[in-house]
C-alpha cells in the first residue's frame, strides 16, 4: 500500500542554532522521514539564523529569507498555504479571492496567476514573492512566471518557486512555509494529521486487489483531455490502486480517440470539472460525448460508474483538505 511519509530535512547549523537558542524549527522537523530524489527538489539547507531560513526550491534555487512579513502569493493554492503556515500577505493572484480564503480587503490583488503584474508586485515592497514552477496545464498559455525572477532579483527580493502538483509536493511546500513562520502546529494540523487521514483512506479504500481500470478526463467546452497518474487525480487513483489507461496508452495524452478508449473499455471514469458551475461542467461533458453509441457502450458508462469531480477538490488544490479528494475519489472506485 502507498504510504505518504512527512518530510525531515535539519542540517547541523540549524542544530547548533538550536542548541543555542537562537533559532526554533517547526514540527515538521521531528517527523520521520524517508530518503529519495523525490525529497531532495526543496530541501532545506538549514543554514539558518536567528530570523534566517534557506531552503531550496522546487526549481533548485537557494533561496532565503528573513521573517518576511510582507509576502506576496501569485497563485491562490500557494497564498492559502501560506496563510495555513500562519504567515499575513500583502497581494495574491486573483484566484487567491474566487477560491480561496483570502480577505481582498486586507490583500492586493496582483492580476491574473498566467498574467502578472509586476509593477503592482513591486509596489507593495515585498520581502518574500511565492511563485509558481510549473510551466504546463493552464499556465501553459500564459507568460511562465519564471521569466519574472530577474525582475524582482534586480528588485532584491527573494523569490522561490514551487511545483504543487501532488500531496507530496503539497507536505514538502508546507515544511518549508511553517520553517519560515515556526508553526510547528499548524504543520501538525494542516499536514501531518491530514497524512494520517490520506493513509486512513487509502486502507478504506483501496482497490489494488481488483486493479479496476480508470479513464480520467477534464471535461473543457472543446472537448475532452485525458489525464495520466502524473496529475493530482490520477496520482490519487494510482495510490489507491486503480490502472489508469493512460499510462499503458500515451498517445491518449495529446490524442484523445474514442476508438482507444473503447478499446480498453475502463472499469470506471473520472471526470474533471473544468468550471466551477457543476452545471456547466456537466454540459461540457455531454457536449463531449454526445450520443455516441460507442460511448455510450463502455462498461463504467453502462454500469453508472462515471463519477464528476468538483472543481474545489480537483481542478483547485484542496490544500488541507486533501483527505477529501482521495475519500470522494475512493468512494467512486468502490461504487
């Protein structure tokens, strides 16, 4: 069975730090952990002062900072993570305020996550920019917030980017938040105690002694994409024990083909929604499949095991309400 295990990374100069007094490390520094490639794209350096953390980042940077108080998010998954770490903004990307709990009185808004403004950014003196890695899915049509970094270099303010993609990725992002706020009990409640119920759910559920197969989609108004177990949702199937046809067919990746989907005729499917109107998201995947007999005839849709998956838990990341995803996504297999 899949386990998640949560992060430890504490070099020597932030035990002799501690040791002295002058430095206290959150919780998620007395955890277990276990050792691998997968932990080492941000790992903190420790190499840490009284109000001094470095870390690296998700894109291998050494970055660090120092008791920033005037932070800016610019995406609203990494902005409410950072308000779950204890930690005050000054200016998040729009999706921060639609998606998230993020006051847009006490906030700027900073423009669209795929298309910032750099002037607003740098106008509200920040000390600590949180941005985005990942260059692919939605962002893929927009400017990579990657090209900003010599910007606010010049500007002298530290920059760090994260690729948030899994729970892993998710727990990794928040060792490295509440190091940098010292709350430790807010990683205890927002990660650690969320992994005991991912693990819980994943026993509850899982389905690897039936291996069903799992067709996952993302229902858009031109059609349907289909998703390997490398998105959060097929991340999820995989480690509750389903076979996502996409892996063993990835030509589904850039192709969509009925005539393939047909042929391996999954035991179950996963649709995504991509809007945040259920109603829409549902009329986008009628529209996909339309009255295709062939569709129409797949074993998950003759049997009624076509589930549609919210936009909060799925399309957004559910932050410290992962568990959530993996129980309605483990529900759904078990149907």
């Amino acid at each position: 069975m899949f386990r998640l295990h949560p992060r430890t990374v504490v070099a020597a100069a932030a035990t002799l730090a501690l040791a002295s007094g002058l430095f206290a490390l959150p919780a998620c520094s007395s955890a277990s952990s276990s050792s691998g490639s997968s932990e080492s794209a941000a790992t903190e350096t420790s190499e840490s002062t009284a109000q001094e953390v470095t870390f690296t980042d998700d894109l291998g940077r050494e970055v660090t900072v120092s008791n920033p108080q005037r932070v800016v998010a610019c995406m609203g998954s990494f902005a409410d993570a950072w308000q779950l770490a204890g930690g005050t903004l000054v200016g998040a990307s729009d999706d921060a305020f639609s998606h998230y709990d993020v006051d847009s009185s006490q906030v700027s808004g900073i423009g669209k996550s795929t298309s910032l403004n750099l002037e607003s950014i740098l106008g509200l003196n920040p000390d600590f920019v949180i941005m985005t890695g990942t260059a692919d899915g939605k962002h893929g049509t927009g400017v990579s917030q990657a090209d900003m970094e010599s910007s606010l270099g010049e500007a002298g303010v530290p920059v760090a980017f994260f690729k948030v993609t899994t729970f892993d990725d998710y727990k990794r992002m928040m060792g490295i938040f509440t190091q940098i706020t010292g709350r430790d009990d807010l990683y205890q409640t927002n990660v650690a105690d969320v992994e005991s119920q991912i693990d819980q759910d994943i026993a509850t559920y899982s389905v690897a002694d039936k291996a069903p197969t799992v067709l996952v989609v993302s229902a858009y108004s031109k059609g349907l994409v289909v998703q390997d177990s490398s998105g959060m949702t097929g991340a999820i199937v995989k480690d509750l024990g389903g076979v996502n046809i996409a892996d063993e067919n990835p030509s589904l990746l850039s192709d969509f083909s009925l005539e393939a989907v047909a042929e391996a005729d999954p035991d179950y499917i996963l649709v995504l929604a991509a809007s945040d109107d259920a109603a829409t998201a549902q009329q986008y995947y009628n529209d996909a499949v339309g009255d295709s007999s062939a569709w129409q005839n797949l074993t998950a849709v003759k049997e009624g095991h076509v589930t549609m998956l919210d936009a909060a838990h799925f399309l957004y990341k559910p932050n410290e309400k992962w568990a959530e995803s993996y129980q309605t996504v483990g529900q759904a297999l078990n149907s």
